[in-house]
C-alpha cells in the first residue's frame, strides 16, 4: 500500500478566542470544584464565584477578540505611502514629459458618418 500523503496545517498562531474562553470556563469550574471539595468556600460564597468566572472569562473573550481583530486588520493594511518612491524626487519638480501630445485625439474624427463602419 502506499503511504498517505498529509497536507500541512496552516502556520496560523494566532489566538483562537473560542478556545481561550472555554479553557478558561473549564479552569473556573475546576477552581471552584476543588475549593468546595476541600471546605475552602460554602454555598454562598459559590454563588459570587461561579458568575465571577462567567464574567471574567467573558470580558477575557472580548478583549482577545477586539486585540485579534485589530491586529488582523494591520496585518492586511495596504500601505499608503512607500518612501522609498520619494528618492530623487521634490514636490516642487515638474515631472518630465514624453514629448507627445495627448490633449487632442485626431483617431477618433473621420468624415464617414456610418457608426456601423468597420475600425481598424
């Protein structure tokens, strides 16, 4: 048989919000689990904790989300200015011209009025 060929996952490192939220939900829940397994905290005490972790994990999420996105979009700006394009240039230079006259269009008039005639 022959050896199956895998393709290489994507070089993407960026954070995957989804995946922080619900590691940091299941650290929560953990945390909590143990300090009420080991009497550290009571029921009441439980009950400010476990939507402290909701709301922590959800303010983390949103964060993470608004830094990706924002960096995300950096990443693909387009620049809008090059120096590199300015070297040897001074705004007050007239830029040089070709020696062709582009301001009048003479293909264009002819005496045949037909508008179906064949351009060459």
């Amino acid at each position: 048989m022959s050896d199956p060929t895998y393709l290489e996952p994507p070089a993407d490192h960026s954070v995957k919000v989804p995946h922080l939220v619900f590691g940091l939900l299941f650290l929560g829940v953990a945390g909590i689990w143990a300090l009420g397994t080991s009497d550290l905290i009571d029921g009441e005490q439980l009950a400010v904790l476990a939507p402290a972790v909701l709301v922590v994990a959800g303010v983390i999420g949103l964060v993470a989300s608004l830094a990706s996105g924002r960096n995300r979009s950096r990443r693909n700006a387009v620049p809008t200015h090059d120096p590199a394009y300015d070297e040897g240039y001074s705004a007050h230079e007239e830029p040089e011209t070709t020696g062709l006259d582009i301001t009048h269009d003479t293909t264009t008039e002819t005496d045949d009025t037909d508008p179906t005639r064949e351009i060459r």
